[in-house]
C-alpha cells in the first residue's frame, strides 16, 4: 500500500484530499503545517508528499528544501498544491526540487493522476537504481575474483617456467667444457633475456596487487 503524507493548512482541503486517497487504498497521513509534516515525514515515510505553498509556520518551499535536506526521505516525490499561478512561483518551485503542482481548485482525476504518475516514476527509478547496484556489486565480484585467481596464479604460470629455464641454462653453461660445439654467447643472451622476464614478472605481480587493492579500497 502506497503512503502519501498531506501538509496543508486548510481542514477542508486536508480532509478532502485524506477522504479520496483512503477510498483508493492509499496510507495517508496529514499536517496542518510544514513543521509538522516534516516530523510526520520522518516518522512515517511516505512514498509521496503533497504540499501546499502558502502556510502558517512553515511554507512550501521552505518545507521542500528540509525535506530534501534529511536521509531517507530526501528523495520523496514531492507535489506542490496552491492556488498560486504566477510563472514565477511555479518556476521557484521547480528550481527548489519539486515534481509537480497541482493548482486549487482540482478535480479527483487530476489529482490521483498526479500521485499516481510520480509514486509510479519513483518506484521504476528506484529498481532501475537497485539493478545498477546490483549489476556494479557483479562486475566488482567478478574482477575481485578474477585478481585473487591471477594473483595465486601469476608465480606458477610465470615463475615455474623461468626457473626451470634458468636451471637449464645454468647447468649447460656448468657442462660447457664437455661441450666444446656449445655457443656461449647465445647462452648468455638467453640467460639475460630470462632475467629480463623475471624483471617483467615482478611488475606483474606489482600491477595485480595494484589493482587488487584499489578494488578493496573500491568495494569498502
């Protein structure tokens, strides 16, 4: 069941408005100012606040820019109600975070119309968010996974051959004298170019334990 918190000074109103919304299975709550319906915001989470612009204590706009100042319900779709038509005032409104108005008079249609709309985009933002913190959690998973097997496996995949590389080369440059047709200079061209890659190796392994830790400090 989708909640909607009403703030506006006039009972009629408030009450006409709770009225409709209680009839379409709508949780409402109310408050007769911007104070109050900041402390019923925070209380009762609503998936929509409808607001009217000209109140005592506390008016729209100023009710707008708390709401969109405190966690868990800064992001609540917010609607203007107010009889106020100037270009200005709807545009001052925008400019400070709303997502629609709704002008008095209004009919019942207009009004469900208008909640309906925007609860609707708020929930379809919503997943479409938590799908993209899902699918990022996956990829960071993923490369998490794929640097610790690297890891574990650089020294083995690279290492082991160049280790027996160099013990051979070691031990024909031992036998040389058994050797006499054995080309010392192509040996020692290979046994650097051995070295050269165990150089590269250990930068390997520096740019793997990069990576990794950059995704750990990522992920925290």
């Amino acid at each position: 069941m989708n909640k909607v918190l009403i703030i506006e000074d006039e009972k009629n109103i408030r009450e006409t408005i709770k009225e409709i919304l209680d009839l379409k299975d709508y949780s409402t709550n109310a408050a007769e100012n911007g104070l109050i319906g900041i402390a019923k915001a925070i209380q009762f989470k609503p998936d929509l606040i409808i607001c009217d612009i000209m109140m005592p204590e506390m008016g729209g706009f100023e009710t707008l820019q708390n709401i969109r100042s405190i966690n868990g319900i800064s992001n609540t779709p917010f609607v203007f109600l107010t009889a106020k038509t100037e270009k200005r005032d709807l545009r001052e409104g925008m400019n400070s975070g709303a997502d629609d108005f709704l002008n008095k008079p209004f009919n019942t249609k207009e009004l469900l119309e208008v909640i309906e709309l925007r609860i609707n985009k708020s929930q379809e933002e919503k997943k479409k968010f938590n799908l993209e913190i899902i699918n990022l959690k996956e990829e960071v998973s993923n490369l998490k996974n794929s640097v610790n097997k690297l890891s574990l496996n650089n020294s083995h995949v690279l290492k082991a051959p160049l280790l027996n590389i160099l013990g051979l080369i070691n031990y024909l440059i031992e036998k040389k004298e058994e050797n006499s047709s054995l080309n010392n200079e192509a040996l020692n061209m290979l046994k650097d170019s051995c070295t050269e890659l165990g150089v590269a190796t250990e930068e390997i392994e520096k740019l793997l334990n990069k990576i990794k830790n950059d995704q750990i400090y990522f992920s925290c």
